[in-house]
C-alpha cells in the first residue's frame, strides 16, 4: 500500500499481441505490474493494463504524476504523457535488472531486436527484423497451432527431442507447410520442434552478429520462456543468456524508470534519451 499523497510513474508497453503495464515509486520500487492481451484496441488495452497495474498497487489513477509509453501502440496510448522506443526501454530495463549485460535479444510477438548497451544502459547500436514474422512469437504460436503442442509446453517437448530435424524455410507460410509434410513423413513433434527452435536461434544469431555480440547477453520477450529457444540461442551463440524476472515486462519497467527521469517534481520536466 502506499503513503497517502505519494507521487508515482508508469510504463505501458503496448505490444502487437499483448499489452504489459508497469507502476514504479519514486525510490524505483515496482508496485504493481499486468499483461493483458491488446486485441483490436490498442488504446482501449493500454488503459486496462494501466489500471490493473495500479489495483495491484493500492493506488489511483490520480497518483500517477507521468506515463511513458513504448511499443507498437506507443503513439495511440490514451494514458501516456510522452512515448519512447521499445529499443531504448528494453536497453533500459534490463540493465536495472541485470547491470552487467551488454547484449539484450528481445523476442517479441512480431519482430526480434539485437540491442548492443552500453554501461550506463544506453543504446550502442541495434538490429530489428520486423519485416517478417520469421523468428518471433507469432512463427512459434503458428506451429504449435500446426503440431497441436501448446505455446507453453513447446520448450519442454523440444527438450525430449532424440534428434533435430532440419527446417530450412524461415518464412512462416513455408515453414508450416514444411512441418506439416515432416508430419506426414513420420517425424516426431519433439524433434520438429528441436529444429524449428533452431530455426529461431539462427534468425536472431544473424540480428546479434549484426550488432556484434558482447557479453553477458541476456534475452527477453515472451520467447524468453520458452527453454527450447534459449537452449538453441545458446548452443548458436557459445554463450550463455541470462533471463529477467519477468522477461515480458523489461520494455514497461524500462518506460516507467525514463517516467521518473521525465518527471521531477522539484523542477518540472527533463528529456530522457530516445531513438
């Protein structure tokens, strides 16, 4: 619960396929935090997800001073004083959480980013593949559909694998069609999976060699629970990939820490660094 009168910030990272909200004290202590899926309104999921960060807070919307939004939906977000890029914010994130990493992969629901930072948590360089679904969450929520395995449980069958059939097509639309003749020629779902998630790490191994990959290297995105992939990223990459607490939230918890730098009740506002 918090003190009566106190000032707080938020972050809304309104993504493609969910919307994660984040509410943080002046001290930088997380209060309360949501992901709800965005649907059809962006703007509309973007206020839900902030107000059940709030109830999970004890606290008001009037208590909010500043909101920082990132994401897709940044532009659109009702609730939001100011927007930044998902870049910066993951950058940011995660070196609140793990100061010593100096590569973040972030594997979202449409798109995949390399992001080299610097020691301070600023952004050195970046890649994105955002043109194709290849190599996101949407490529892996398309073949558990395909191979009947659920989102959830693709990482734990993967690792059941007593080989790695090899997927050569990184498109979605060919790497379904390529599953389902695997499929019928008697491969078995583990070892598609070995391989499709092999298919991921090969995609985003390109975007960190790109930026040039320096560790300690940590990944986050909703794939970062998927411990088929990571396994891949780190067999590709020869290193080993720490994951946040909450590898969903990194983007949010990133906004609402550049809330608290926009926001100074002492001398108004400030800029924060944005791409």
């Amino acid at each position: 619960m918090i003190a009566d009168g106190e000032r707080l910030v938020a972050g809304i990272d309104s993504g493609s396929t969910s919307t994660k909200a984040l509410v943080l004290s002046r001290s930088r202590r997380v209060l309360g935090s949501a992901l709800l899926p965005t649907g059809a309104d962006s703007r509309e999921a973007s206020r839900r997800a902030l107000l059940e960060a709030l109830r999970q807070a004890g606290a008001s919307r009037r208590a909010v001073a500043f909101v920082v939004a990132t994401g897709y939906g940044r532009e659109i977000a009702g609730e939001a004083d100011a927007s930044v890029t998902e870049i910066t914010c993951h950058a940011r994130g995660v070196h609140f959480l793990l100061p010593s990493v100096r590569t973040v992969l972030d594997i979202g629901g449409q798109d995949s980013k390399a992001i080299r930072i610097h020691g301070q948590g600023r952004v050195r360089d970046f890649a994105m593949n955002d043109k194709c679904a290849a190599g996101t969450g949407r490529f892996l929520e398309v073949m558990s559909q395909t191979l009947g395995v659920p989102l959830d449980e693709m990482g734990r069958v993967s690792l059941t694998a007593g080989k790695r059939v090899r997927v050569s097509s990184i498109c979605t639309v060919f790497a379904e069609s390529e599953v389902v003749s695997l499929v019928a020629k008697g491969e078995r779902a583990p070892d598609i999976l070995n391989g499709l998630h092999m298919a991921v790490a090969d995609r985003v191994a390109a975007l960190a060699a790109r930026v040039g990959l320096q560790a300690p290297a940590a990944i986050t995105g909703g794939v970062a629970r998927n411990t088929g992939v990571v396994k891949a990223l780190e067999e590709r990459l020869g290193t080993a990939l720490l994951i946040p607490p909450e590898p969903q939230l990194t983007g949010c918890l990133g906004a609402a820490l550049i809330a608290l730098e926009k926001w100074q009740p002492e001398d108004g506002f400030r800029s924060a660094e944005t791409i």
